[in-house]
C-alpha cells in the first residue's frame, strides 16, 4: 500500500485541542495516562529533529503565503498572530533545534504501546498537557501535572530536564497543526471567491444564464467546508440578487449532508476564535518557557532530588545547585550501568550513608552521600548495586585509582619505545657505537618531551575535571559555625602601589558583604 503524501497527513492533524482541564482533573488525567504508559529504552531514531524541520517548513510557507495574500482578502485573526509573530516562532525553533542534540533524545525512554507508540514519554506527556489547556501552559498547571504523573510511574532526570525542549517542541507543533488547517481554509475561501465571482460576472454578462454556472459547480463538487460555505454566502449576500440561485443549490447540497448553512457558518466562526485562542497561548507559553526557572522547577520534581536530600548528615541542601547536580549526574551513569532505576540507586547511597551514621555518628563524612557518589566510598556503592561498567568506564577508572603508575609509566613507556625504534633504526644503517650511545641518549630527551605532551594530551580526553564539593549559603547566606576570612596576600613593592591595593580591598569588601565572612 502506497504511503499518503506530507500534505495529506498533515491535512489529517488538528490542533492539540480537547476538554479543558483544572488543576485538579489534570493531576487524574496524569496518573491515568501514566498508568497506561509502557515504556521502551534503547536507541531510538531522531525523529522529533526531522518533525521540527517539517513543522519549520509548514510555518515559513504559511507566513510566506499569508504576506502574498491580496490586502482586500480578509485575513483571519489566527493567521495575523501567526504573522506578528513569526520571529519569535523562528527564534524558538532555532533555540530547539540547538538544545536537541540528536543523541540526547535516543537516551530517553519510549511508549512501547498506544496511539503515541515510538513518542518519546516526556514528549507525550507534554502533547497531553498542552492539549488539555489549549496551550496555555503555566508553572502551576505544569508542575502539578508532573508531580502526578510521578506517583505512578517516576521520570528519569533526563527526562525532567527535557521538558522545556519537550514544551517547545509540542507548542511549534500545535502552531504547525493550526497553520495547516489554517492554509487548508485560506484554499477554501479563494475557490470560493473564484465561484463567486464566475456567478457575478455571469450575472452582469448573461443573467439567464448563471444556471449554467451553477451547474459547473455541480459538477465539479467542491467540498463544503465551513470556510467554503461561509466565504461563499458572505460574498453572495453582497451582490446581485439573482445570484441566490446558488445559494439556493448550496442549502441544498448541505442538507444532503446532513447539515445546513447556518449551522457551517457558526462552525466557521467558532473555528476561527478558536484558533485565535489558541495561537495566541501558544505564542504567550512559548514567551513563559524563558522566564521559568528550570533548575528549580527539576529539583522541586525529582524524586532523587527527593531521596539524596534525606541523607543522615544534612548537608546535601545546603549545597550549592553545581555540586548537587554534579551528584545527580553521577546517580544517572550508575543507574545505566547497572539493573537499578536512579531512584533506587540514590536510595542505596543514602542507605550506605545512614549505616554509616549509625555507627560513626553524623558528624563524619561517611554519612554523607556524596561520600559514596564521588569519593571512596563510590567502588561500595557500585557494588551493591552491581555497576558494569564498560571499557571507556573502566579504563578512567583504573586511570583514577593508580595515576601516578598510568602517568609516569606511560612516558616511560613511550619514551623507552620510540628510543628502542631509533636504536634499531641507526644499527640497521650502520652508525658507529659511540655516536650511536650519543644520538640515542640526545633523542630520547627529546621523545620525552613529545611523550609528556602526548601523555597530557590523551588526560585531558580520558578524564574529566572533578571540581570540589561546595556549599551553597543561599538564601540564608554563610552559617555563623561556619564564619571565615578572606586573605588577600600582597607585596608592597611601593608607595606608590598601594592606593591600588586598597581600592582592591575594599572592591573585595563590597563584593563579600556577609556578616560571617
């Protein structure tokens, strides 16, 4: 069976429109679409990039042909929104296309079932959400959505930090889906307007015979749209009464299908508010997604966030945001090498922490998470939680566990090689033994160099930067246990230097106006 055209599929997508919802009825619908969802994991193809270039090309065309239309065609209200607006549209898919790496959507879990089979479940839970409040999308409405789809099913971090990319994407396309119904009435109402005008000229030219007209389009069976049928009547309520031949086989043909003129015409009307309703929320929530905070809005929802906060030493909180993700970072890669969901990897380490607790008291730093998550207490964890890792993993961690032994063995190593190839090299020439002892020496301090840098080189690719833990004093700032001083060493060279030295100071002093520092 031959596969339907673009346009067709397209002509067969509406708007994501269905009953509007409250807090309340969206936080059910959450847990019932939740209690539905199977979900997949493995590679999956890139198919949200090549959507949202689809959708790009469905808005340019249709911003292209509503700045063509005639200014004495009548332009619906939707469809000037749309033109206003358009460089926002461009802004946000140019901002999606850059936040979507194409290997970061194959990581997420997929639907294995149900009408959005293959969707991402992040996407798919968006496309719900948007649906049922018309695209009005706000912080409250979208947290509690979340939240209640949580207590059924949990989402990864990854999937939390992809819902403003998700929104994005599920907002560009409902704007695609109303610029294609949009485009298809635009069609409707020019082939209305040619009928129209067929008749008129007919009338002034022949009126005895528009009958023949009529038949023309009789038999040509246009479809009936709303938007047909209501350009068609407002065009003929303008004009010649005769033309009311027309209107009378168009009453006709409609109630043969089961419907009337006056009732497509109030279709059309109701159609176009709600279109206009919609792209104007759409556009507003697409403005919101750059004001929300985003890392707020991950830790508030994540149930790992959750889970490490409830460590025995109290310390995770009051850390700052870099190091807290740093750590649930490290729950992510061990919850993919390993048969255990993040949750309950987070779950072991806080475990681990608190039997530490028990028997070190609080106060050490083995009750505290990060203890198993980025320093020696990570090979128990990784454990009891059975972490394979692969090669690339292993090898960084070898690498970490004896640096002294990779380091120094691996220019020595080198070294002892390229000389050993240089030494054969000569002999086979026939340099003489002591200009051989010579060159061989005078090279290999040069090879070592090279193999320094080489060394070097390959570090910075094997292994990353593990910055130190920190702590956050926020909002509170600095803990009166925890009062400090800063130095600022100094050399006083002269007298001259040091008016600039105190103006350092007190730019430092302004900078630092804790009272505990």
């Amino acid at each position: 069976m031959a596969r339907p055209s673009v346009r067709r599929q397209r002509a067969r997508e509406v708007a994501l429109r269905a009953e509007l919802f409250g807090i309340e009825q969206l936080a059910r619908h959450a847990q019932f679409i939740a209690a539905r969802h199977t979900v997949v994991t493995g590679r999956a193809s890139a198919w949200l990039l090549r959507r949202l270039d689809q959708n790009e090309k469905v808005l340019r065309a249709f911003n292209r042909a509503t700045l063509a239309v005639d200014q004495s065609r009548h332009v619906t209200p939707a469809a000037e929104w749309l033109l206003d607006n358009f460089y926002l549209i461009e802004e946000q898919i140019q901002l999606a296309r850059r936040h979507l790496p194409e290997h970061y959507s194959r990581e997420l879990p997929r639907l294995a079932n149900g009408p959005s089979a293959g969707f991402l479940r992040v996407y798919d839970i968006v496309l719900e959400l948007i649906a049922h409040v018309d695209a009005q999308v706000d912080v409250d409405s979208l947290s509690a959505f979340v939240a209640a789809y949580q207590t059924v099913a949990p989402l990864k971090l990854g999937e939390l930090w992809a819902v403003p990319i998700m929104l994005r994407l599920g907002l560009i396309e409902n704007l695609a889906r109303i610029s294609t119904g949009l485009a298809q009435g635009r069609r409707d109402r020019n082939l209305a307007n040619q009928w129209v005008e067929r008749l008129q000229a007919m009338a002034e030219k022949n009126p005895s015979r528009i009958v023949i007209v009529v038949a023309d389009m009789a038999r040509a069976d246009p479809s009936l749209s709303s938007a047909f049928v209501a350009e068609f009547c407002q065009r003929l309520s303008r004009l010649n009464p005769v033309l009311h031949l027309a209107r009378g086989w168009l009453e006709q043909r409609t109630l043969e299908e089961g419907s009337s003129v006056e009732q497509l015409i109030h279709q059309e009307s109701q159609s176009q508010a709600s279109d206009q309703v919609s792209v104007s929320h759409s556009i507003s929530s697409l403005r919101l997604l750059s004001a929300i905070d985003w890392k707020e809005f991950v830790e508030t929802l994540s149930l790992v966030e959750q889970t490490l906060r409830g460590e025995p030493a109290d310390v995770y909180g009051d850390m700052d945001f870099a190091t807290r993700d740093r750590y649930r970072h490290v729950v992510e890669t061990l919850a993919r090498y390993s048969a255990l969901s993040e949750i309950e990897v987070a779950r072991n380490a806080a475990e681990l922490a608190q039997e530490s607790a028990q028997k070190k008291g609080r106060e050490d730093r083995t009750a505290h998470v990060g203890f198993y998550l980025i320093d020696q207490g990570l090979p128990r964890l990784e454990r009891a939680i059975g972490a394979r890792w692969r090669w690339k993993g292993f090898v960084e961690r070898s690498v970490r566990k004896f640096p002294f032994t990779f380091y120094l063995g691996g220019i020595f190593l080198f070294t002892i090689l390229a000389t050993l190839g240089f030494v054969r090299a000569a002999e086979m020439r026939g340099v003489a033994e002591w200009r051989l002892v010579f060159c061989a020496v005078t090279f290999s301090l040069g090879v070592s160099q090279l193999a320094v840098a080489l060394w070097n080189w390959l570090a910075t690719l094997l292994l990353k930067p593990r910055p130190l833990p920190r702590l956050g004093y926020s909002p509170g700032g600095i803990a009166p246990e925890s009062r400090g001083m800063v130095v600022v060493p100094t050399i006083l060279r002269s007298a001259e230097n040091i008016d600039d030295l105190l103006q350092t100071l007190e730019i430092h002093h302004l900078a630092n106006r804790d009272p505990h520092l």
